[in-house]
C-alpha cells in the first residue's frame, strides 16, 4: 500500500532563513508523482510544487524546491528565505495507484515564521 | 485567472435537510474529486469523475452523491445530512501532471 509520512508535526523558523521539511513515501509503482500542499489558518489548499519519478532533476518553483532521493524514498520541502505569509500546514502527498488517481496525503506539517 | 469554485464557503444546516454544495473550474480539465477534511483523518476522496457523465466512488461516498452533467461543474449533494458529515470539504480538478487544483473549500456543519 502506498503511505506518506511526514515526521514533523510542527517546525519553527526564523523569517528570512531556509527551513527543509521531511517526507517520505512508500510505494511500489515504478512510475509515480509527489506533490506539496501549503494550506494556510484560512483552509484553502494551495499546490506548491511536483516532481515525477522519473524527473532526473529536482523541482522548483521560486523559493520552493524538492529535494528528490529516490533511493531513499524521499522528497523534502526546502523553502528559502522564509517569509511570515509561509506560516501555514504543509502536506505532501503522492498520486494514488488506482482508477480513483486520488492524492494520498501525509499527516502535516504546521510551519511557523518568526519574526 | 485559472480557478476552481466552490459555494457556498460556509454552510450551517440541520440534519435531514438536503443541500447542494457547487463545484466549478475554468481549466477544461477531465478530472474533478471531491475530498473531505477531517482531524485526525486527513483527506479523504469522496467522489470523483474522469468526464462528463463519468463518476465513481471514492473512499467515503455513504450519504453523498455527485453529478456530471457538464465539463465544468461538479456538484455534492447531501441528500439527508447527518451530523457526522461535519466536515471541510474540498473540490478539485486534475492537471496534466496528475497535480489536484483545490477549491477554497466548504465548511459544512450539520446540527
């Protein structure tokens, strides 16, 4: 079965410093997506950034990159120079293996910014 | 702007009284889910449909239903509330690297 696990309930950081955020996965599929999720105190979920198995780099979008080990079966969240606006719950999640193609998300992570 | 729509945002009803949460989105996209929130328990998919006129249950579908008559839209209809479906509700499309697009969700309290 496939399975998300991030180990971090919540993570502080300093505004302005790069904070990374942990997940790992499980899966059997050869072929398979992983995604980031923020979704702020206001509940909308927000996509953030993917990365295919098959991507031979790491994805990024702005201050968002995936840092990609596929041997080890991770896919860690780095965000650079954190900003108070990135306070907010991070999921990561991958594509699911059946007809559904629903999102498998993991537990959470809640990231806060100090000031 | 490239959206899913969701109304109404916020939603305050009794038990046995039938509500229709709608779902919409402007990106032409096949694929659209339903998911709830819950604490503790995470997403979860609902329903969802890969086209007009295409639906199939998800993990949770007791006591929901869902339409596809047209691409855009994807209405859940809740046909006698109770309160366990108290929940965040979430209604998503798919892009063209299997990533979900979400609503602003639907925060659904059934007394």
């Amino acid at each position: 079965a496939q399975k998300i696990t991030q180990t971090q309930p919540g993570m502080f950081v300093q505004e302005k410093e790069a904070v990374t955020l942990d997940c790992t996965y499980d899966t059997s599929d050869q072929s398979y997506g992983l995604f980031w999720y923020k979704q702020p105190s206001s509940g909308e979920m927000i996509f953030l950034i993917y990365q295919g198995s098959y991507d031979e780099q790491n994805a990024t979008e702005g201050r968002y990159s995936l840092n990609f080990q596929k041997a080890r079966k991770s896919a860690n969240l780095v965000i650079s120079a954190s900003q108070l606006g990135d306070s907010a719950m991070y999921f990561c999640a991958m594509r699911g293996m059946d007809s559904s193609y629903k999102l498998i998300f993991g537990s959470g992570t809640r990231l806060l910014v100090r000031p | 702007e490239a959206q899913v729509t969701q109304n109404p945002r916020y939603l305050i009803t009794v038990t046995g009284k039938k509500l229709t949460v709608t779902c919409s989105q402007n990106m032409n996209h096949e694929y659209m889910s339903w998911y709830r929130q819950d604490p503790g328990l995470g997403l979860r998919q609902i329903y969802y449909s890969m086209n007009v006129e295409v639906t199939d249950k998800g993990d949770v579908p007791e006591g929901y239903k869902v339409s596809r008559k047209e691409k855009r839209n994807f209405p859940l209809i809740l046909e006698s509330p109770s309160p366990n479906q108290t929940s965040l509700y979430f209604c998503a499309s798919r892009g063209r690297y299997y990533e979900q697009y979400f609503g602003p969700g639907t925060r659904l309290t059934v007394t």
